[in-house]
C-alpha cells in the first residue's frame, strides 16, 4: 500500500524564539513530519494520505496554519510519497492508517476546522 506524507523543512535562520526549542529537538531526531490534526511530530505521527492531490490541499492548509501559528514563513512543506510498509507494520494496518488519516484530513478541509484539539465532524 502506498501513500503520500508531508516532512516539515524549516529555515534555521527565521524561526522564532518559541519554536526554537521543538525544531532543535525534531532535527536531532531527524523526524519532522506534519501529523492528521496539524500539529508537526515524529514519523511515527505523520499523516498518511491516499492520493497526491489531497497531500498538496492539506500541505496549502498546513502552510497558512503555520504561518498564523508560528509567526513565520520559515516552515516549509514537502510531499513525500512512501511505497509499501516499513516493514513494522502488517498491510492491514497501514491500509487502516491510510484510511482513518485521508478521512480525517477530508473532512477538516472540507469544514474548514484547522485547530487540533477540535474534532470535525467524520
């Protein structure tokens, strides 16, 4: 099964004071991923969506949600396709993932709520 993520690429010079800390701790993980509820975590938090198309709308929200929410532009996006499993999980569960993160991420966009501790309607 494969499926469409966003990593999180930030400009070192232009991050502010109050993200300083999270990005510094992600780079030394190396992981930097945008999770279903628009928060940036971890690979194991990353979101996994079904089409490409539906990545590149969740990135355009992304990128307006980070802009208000960290006071800069210096978060940037990039679309990373990922083939097959990583080998941790079964194909049910990944398909499952998929799934769940791309119905999610749906219906966020489309009931324009773009806040993570509030759940849109599924």
């Amino acid at each position: 099964m494969d499926w469409y993520t966003l990593r999180v690429d930030v400009d070192d010079g232009a991050i502010p004071v109050g993200l300083r800390s999270m990005v510094a701790r992600l780079e030394y993980q190396q992981e930097q991923f945008v999770g279903a509820h628009f928060k940036i975590g971890g690979l194991d938090k990353a979101v996994r969506l079904d089409t490409r198309e539906l990545a590149e709308q969740y990135a355009e929200a992304c990128k307006t949600v980070f802009a208000k929410r960290y006071s800069t532009n210096a978060i940037d996006l990039t679309i990373q396709s990922v083939e097959g499993g990583n080998g941790m999980r079964s194909e049910k569960s990944d398909r499952k993932r998929v799934e769940e993160d791309s119905r999610m991420v749906r219906a966020r966009l489309e009931q324009q709520v773009y806040v993570p501790n509030k759940r849109p309607e599924l």
